[in-house]
C-alpha cells in the first residue's frame, strides 16, 4: 500500500469508528436527542436491543482498531457495521423520518458508503500482506543454509 492508500484507510475507517462511538453515547447518554421520547422507543425496537446493539458496536470498533486482530473477526466487525447503517436508513425511512429531515436516512448510506471504502483498502491492504509474507519465505527456502 502507498502512504496514499493507508491515509485513506485510517481516514475512513476513523470516521466510521467516530460516528459508532457518536452512536454508542447517543443510546447510553444522551438518549432523548434528537427525539424526545428517544431513539430506540421513535423507530419502535425494544430497549433490550438497545444494549445489544451497544455491545456489537463496541466489540465492532476494538476489532477495527486493535492492531492483531485475526482478519476474519475485522470482516465480522465490517459486515455487523454494513447491517446496522442500512438498517438504520430503513428504519428511519419507514418512520418517515425524511419529512424531517432527508438527513436521517441520507446520513446512514453516507456513512455505508465510508464502511464499503475502508474494507475495500482492508482487503488492499491485506493482500499486500499476504504477497510480503510469500515473498519473505519463498527468500527464506532459497537462501543458502551458509548464508
């Protein structure tokens, strides 16, 4: 990867981070904005998903972040992120937030749209890991033992 590619990746993947984070503290603390009878009750889900939503979330974004996490378990945290933002612009769509506000829907598929290009520079970016790795052993088993 170019410095390029990996300012890109940590760019959009921070983003989205930072807007699950935004999201963790809005159903935990600040939980009357910006409906007044809260977000979960307005879209009508049930509190108890609520908490586990707010741990998938929170799983989600150490798995990003952490260096050392196995692959498959960051393709977990992209795709459980990918289903929540759709998700969220089908719900707000359906409760007819967009008469509010276009931004309550437009804003979820903004932020898929950030999710889809971090994981693409994820998947760059571990390509390139993988081609390093066959590169440092196939030099490893041709090296000559006095070497």
């Amino acid at each position: 990867m170019t410095k390029r590619d990996r300012i890109v990746y940590w760019t959009t993947t921070g983003i989205v981070c930072a807007v699950m984070v935004f999201s963790i503290l809005n159903f935990t603390v600040f939980d009357h904005f910006p409906f007044p009878e809260g977000g979960f009750v307005h879209l009508g889900l049930p509190n108890y998903f609520k908490v586990e939503l707010t741990i998938a979330k929170i799983l989600g974004v150490s798995a990003l972040l952490i260096p050392g996490v196995p692959a498959k378990i960051k393709e977990f945290a992209y795709f459980g992120f990918g289903i929540t933002l759709l998700s969220a612009a089908i719900a707000h769509s359906s409760r007819g937030d967009a008469s509010i506000s276009i931004l309550f829907v437009l804003d979820p598929l903004i932020f898929f749209a950030l999710l889809t290009v971090s994981y693409f520079y994820f998947i760059a970016r571990r390509g390139d890991a993988a081609r390093s790795a066959a590169r440092d052993s196939r030099a490893r088993t041709t090296t000559p033992a006095g070497a």
